[in-house]
C-alpha cells in the first residue's frame, strides 16, 4: 500500500500558530516524518511525504502525488484551532459528497486532465462515450472510497481512544481542496487543538507525536489487514461455490 503523508502548510504558510508562537506547520512535519518510518519499517507499506522540511507545496502540486503516481491513500496531517480554548481532542475529515460531485462532472468536461484510475474506470472513461455511464463509474468508486474512509477513521479512532480524551468518534465531511482528488480516497487528520494549552504542551513533545504518529499506523494496519482478509474470504467463496 502507496501511502501519500502530507504535512499540512509549511514555508510562509505557518497554519494554526497557539498562543505560546507554536507553529501548525511544525507539528505536522515531525509526526508525518514518524508516519513515515513506521510506515517504511512494515513490508505492507511504503510511505512518501508531500513535502520532508519547511517548505511551502501548493495544494496543486501536493494533489499531483495523487493524480500521477500509482497511490493508494492520501493522509493529510493537521493540528486545530479554535477561539474556544477549551475546545479540544483530534479530528478526521473527508470531502463531501457535493465537493467531489462537482469534482467529477468538471473532470468530465474537461477532458484534458490526466489521472491514474483502476483498470476497469480507466477503460470506461477512454473508450465509452456515453457520459452518464463515464459519471456513474466514477460515483461508484466515489461510494467505495467514502466507505473506506469512514471504516479507516473509525480504526483510527480506536488507536486516539488510548492514548487521548476524544470527543468524536466518527469523521466528518467538509469541502476541502486536499481531499479532491476523484481517483484516490484520502482522509485528513486534525490531532488536536494547539490552542487548548494542555493540548498544544502534549503535541509539542516527541513522546505524544510519536504515539500520534504511532496510533495512525496501527489504525492503517489494522484497516488494510481486516479489508485484505474479507477479499480474501470473498474470493474463497467464489471459488467454492
Ligand atoms: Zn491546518
């Protein structure tokens, strides 16, 4: 599994900054950077980073690991902010149905755009000319990628759950440009509020970005291993029925 980490802002784009001056943008690279080496450690994974120091990537060109590479998830890495200090525990978004909606029937119209779809879309899309069948194709994987994101949220949940208080436990969906891309299912990860001030002291240490960075991977692990092992069960029915 291809997994695109993106550490949310970077360069002169500093992101949330916490009472204290504690960057957005420097939080989200070091545990990204942990993600990142767990992720290369387990033979399941490779990891890639959007960007590996303090430089500032567009959102075109941090979509673009998506739309030109052979990729399999995009997981964007954030920190909160929130005039209510009080507010506080981690978050995980995915892009709403009309977003990507409206995702698709640009993509349709313009057909220039180059991207990278499984097999079976890419043929549909090159050879079919009907269009509702190109939008519908496109709505069905559009539906597998929204389980999917939902069910790895929820593995991702259980791991906050031990080492965090979380105040949520499902993901919620929101219009945002990182999460466009109508050929990859991806997830952004929010890991707390830099302006709770016992949440900005915990995301300022190495030992709480680690165990960020390492409740990430397993809920990763634990997700791909139950969806290989129900392929893998399907199949065996197929095969014996
Ligand atoms: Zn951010």
């Amino acid at each position: 599994m291809i997994i695109v980490i993106d550490p949310g802002h970077g360069g002169q784009d500093p992101g949330a900054i916490s009472n204290q001056g504690l960057q957005e943008k420097k939080i989200t690279l070091k545990i990204a950077k942990k993600l990142k080496k767990l992720l290369n450690s387990d033979k399941f994974f490779y990891g890639i980073l959007t960007r590996n120091n303090d430089t500032y990537v567009s959102l075109k060109k941090r979509k673009n690991f998506l739309k030109n590479y052979h990729t399999n998830l995009l997981i964007s890495i954030h920190a909160d902010s929130s005039k209510k200090k009080y507010v506080s525990g981690p978050s995980i978004w995915i892009i709403s149905k009309n977003r990507i909606n409206r995702e698709i029937n640009n993509f349709i119209k313009n057909k220039k755009e180059k991207m990278y779809f499984p097999k079976k879309i890419q043929y549909i899309l090159k050879y079919k000319k009907s269009i509702s069948l190109k939008k519908t194709a496109l709505n069905l994987q559009l539906n597998n990628f929204q389980e999917m994101e939902i069910s790895l949220s929820n593995y991702i949940f259980q791991q906050f759950k031990k080492i965090t208080k979380i105040n949520k436990t499902q993901p919620n969906y929101a219009s945002l440009e990182i999460l466009s891309s109508i050929n990859r299912p991806s997830i952004l990860i929010e890991t707390g509020f830099i302006t709770n001030i016992k949440e900005e002291k915990k995301l300022k240490t190495i030992q709480y970005q680690n165990k960020i960075a390492h409740a990430i991977y397993i809920g990763l692990k634990n997700f791909f291993q139950k969806r290989c092992i129900s392929n893998f069960e399907k199949k065996l029915k197929k095969h014996f029925n």
